[in-house]
C-alpha cells in the first residue's frame, strides 16, 4: 500500500488526547507517579504506536512485553533490573527498553520523553 505526505504524523500538528493514570497501587514503591500519554499513533495491526509520555516523581515496578524507545525531554530517570542492576538517565539521552525487562522506574524528578513501542501480537 502506496503512502502519501498526508499519512505523515506530525506531533506538532496531530490531535491527540491526554491520558492521564496513576500505576497499579500495589506496584508503587515511592512518591505519587501520576503520568500523562499523549498517543499520536498506533498502526493499523495494534502492534506500533509513538507518543510523549510524562510522569511524576516517583518510584513503580514494571514488567515489559513490548520493545519501548525513548528519548528523554527533560528529566532525570533510573531504570534498575531484578537484580538491583541500574542506568540513570537525564534529558537529552535516548534508550531502548527490551521486551522482557523487569524491575523499577523511578523519576527522580518530573520526566517527559518521546517512546515508540512496537509489541508483537501472537
């Protein structure tokens, strides 16, 4: 299928509606991480979709399924494995997240990133 400059998803120009949640109760670990997403895309299979993710300071379990890459916009954030394994991040760093990881996200600080996740289906 042929794509056209229409079928290109300008984030400035895109319409998009907030959603705003807070994580499981029972996988906070600190502070109260409240998160915003603005989605401004999801292909057609349900398996690829882009947007910014904001999120408060904060401290939550998480268990990834998809393949999650970020560029950090502003912020300080720390990912720790199971094992207490960490990578601290800050604006201006850009990362993958690989499905499967298990462990802990904290912002150390109010965060905003662009991700783009790609979950398989079956």
């Amino acid at each position: 299928m042929t794509k056209t400059a229409a079928d290109i998803v300008d984030f400035a120009a895109a319409r998009s509606e907030d959603t705003t949640y807070r994580p499981d109760a029972a996988k906070v670990l600190a502070g109260d991480p409240l998160q915003t997403v603005r989605n401004f895309y999801d292909d057609p299979t349900g398996q690829f979709s882009a947007g910014i993710w904001e999120g408060a300071v904060g401290t939550w379990r998480i268990n990834y399924t998809e393949e999650e890459f970020c560029h950090l916009l502003s912020g300080t954030v720390v990912l720790a494995d199971a094992a207490g394994a960490s990578h601290r991040f800050e604006a201006g760093a850009s990362f993958v997240i690989p499905a499967g990881f298990t462990g802990t996200w904290q912002n150390l600080s109010a965060a905003r990133k662009l991700y783009v996740i790609y979950e398989r289906k079956g």
